[in-house]
C-alpha cells in the first residue's frame, strides 16, 4: 500500500449530510453536468471539516482520504481514479479550499463523480452523439452577414481552425450564415465519431464537458489536440461577444468573471481529458539525510 500526503493549495468538494462516522460522500457538478440530475446538485458552499488531504494507492487505483477516512461518490461508491496525476490533481481541488469549501470550483472532483456514478447510464456510443451533436450547431460555423467588420473577423479568426480540423482529420466542414446552419456530412460524422471511440469513457466525459463549455466541437478538439491553448479556444468560442464588448464597452465585473470562469472549467476538462487518457505514475525523489 502506497501513501502520500499532500500538502496543497486550495481548491473544492462537496459532502452531503451524514450521520457522525458514516462513509464521505462528495456531490459535485458543474452547471453543465448538473443538468443530466437534479438529485447530485450541492449547496453552493459549507465550511471546511478536514485539515490533511492525501492519496492512497489501491488495487483499482488511486483513492483520495480526508483526515482518515476515504473519499465517496454521491451514490456511495469508493472514489477511486485510474492515475496518481489525476489523483494529486483531485486532491488539489480539496485541499485548496480555505475556511470555506466552494463546491463549485471542483471540476475534476465533478468529472471523476460523473464517471463513477454514471448517473444517466449513458453508453460509449451515447457519450460520442452526446458531443458530436454540438457539431451541428457548431459556435465556429455560424457566421454573420453584417456589419463587414464582424464578418471580417469571423473569417479571419475561425477558418485557420477549420481548415486545421479538416486537413487533421481528414473531413469537410461547412460554414453558413443561415439560421439552419451548415449542412455537415455524414462521412464527417463518421470520421469524427470512430476518433471519439478511440477515447475511453472518462476521457469522453471530459471531452463533452468541453465542447459543452466552448460550444463548439471543432476548438474542442483544438483544445484536446494542442492546436489551441485555453486562452485561445475561450476568446474563439466568445468572439462575437468580445466584439461587442471592444464596441459598446464592458458591463463593469460581470463579463471578466464568465471569461475566468470559463476558461476554468475548459482548462479542467482538458486536464482531465489528457490524465484519463495515459497511464501517469508521478516519480517520487528519494531524500538523502
């Protein structure tokens, strides 16, 4: 059995009412996720209860503990993750929290309960529509007819990344500026979903959780692919927005919190995306006395 305690910075989770000594049992998720069941929503925020967080290798994987007691799913189940990196990144999430536990800044701890609990029962296949199906209402390929600076723009910042998406997988994808949007093929489709396939079901997880964020497939795989940093698939997905802002001025905090609160939860579901898709072992150094 391997042990490490951590000593991180500050992050968030959720816990939900227990009787004294009854397992832990986290109940976080993002917006996003929280729309596939009301019944994992969480308060917003509850005061911290653990001082030391640590990870804990097992036969199934990495488990994170609070104090000395194990980390739970919200349907009960061991919290447990295929990779130390993804482990320490979780833990990261919990042990970052200060007096407050913020449960809505855990978005890796969100993505891990989503893929434990799989409380829709979706399927592989059902996961890969899931994302696919924003290609057909793809932020990227709706475009404006006027005014010409906007239009200008658009062409200018959104095909390079088309045109990268098609040499790179080999498809067509469509631009329109009707309200129906582009006709996309369905040999695209299907190049599209036999990569998605490649993927197992965590990674597919934080890959829909992406594109639902961006709304957007195409700078989702972007994304994934190291096409586009975080920085640049957010302004991308917003860029009609941040037109406007240039324009008529920004509304004073509120659109600086939806970018940073974005480009969070793109950045998370990243992360998660690639530490779901390889075997990662972090290499402890040996201290000489």
């Amino acid at each position: 059995m391997w042990r490490s305690c951590l000593r991180l910075q500050d992050w968030g989770g959720c816990l939900l009412k227990r009787p004294r000594g009854s397992p832990i049992c986290p109940a976080v998720l993002g917006p996003t996720l929280q729309l596939q069941t009301r019944a994992y929503a969480p308060p917003s925020e509850r005061k911290r209860f653990y001082q030391n967080v640590s990870i804990t290798q097992g036969e199934g994987g990495f488990e994170i503990n609070l104090d000395n007691r194990k980390l739970k799913t919200p349907q009960a189940k061991l919290f447990i993750v295929p990779s130390e990196a993804l482990a320490t990144a979780v833990a990261t999430e919990w042990d970052s929290q200060q007096d407050t536990i913020k449960f809505y800044t855990m978005h890796l701890t969100t993505l891990c309960n989503t893929s434990l609990d799989n409380p829709t029962q979706r399927s592989k296949d059902q996961l890969i529509r899931a994302a696919l199906k924003f290609l057909d209402t793809d932020t990227i390929c709706y475009r404006v007819e006027e005014p010409e600076t906007l239009v200008e723009l658009q062409k200018n910042e959104w095909d390079p990344i088309i045109e990268w998406a098609e040499t790179r997988y080999g498809v067509k994808i469509g631009v329109s500026t009707s309200i129906l949007g582009p006709s996309v093929p369905a040999k695209t489709q299907e190049i599209l979903a036999s990569h998605l396939a490649s993927y197992n079901m965590w990674a597919l997880q934080g890959i829909e959780f992406v594109v639902a964020q961006l709304k957007s497939m195409v700078l989702a795989l972007g994304l994934i692919d190291l096409r586009l940093t975080v920085e640049q698939a957010v302004l991308l997905s917003r860029l009609e927005e941040e037109y406007q802002i240039q324009k008529w001025g920004n509304i004073e905090w509120a659109h600086d919190y939806e970018l940073q609160e974005l480009r969070a939860r793109a950045a998370a579901g990243t992360l998660f995306v690639h530490l779901c898709s390889e075997s990662t072992t972090i290499k402890h150094k040996l201290l000489r006395e």
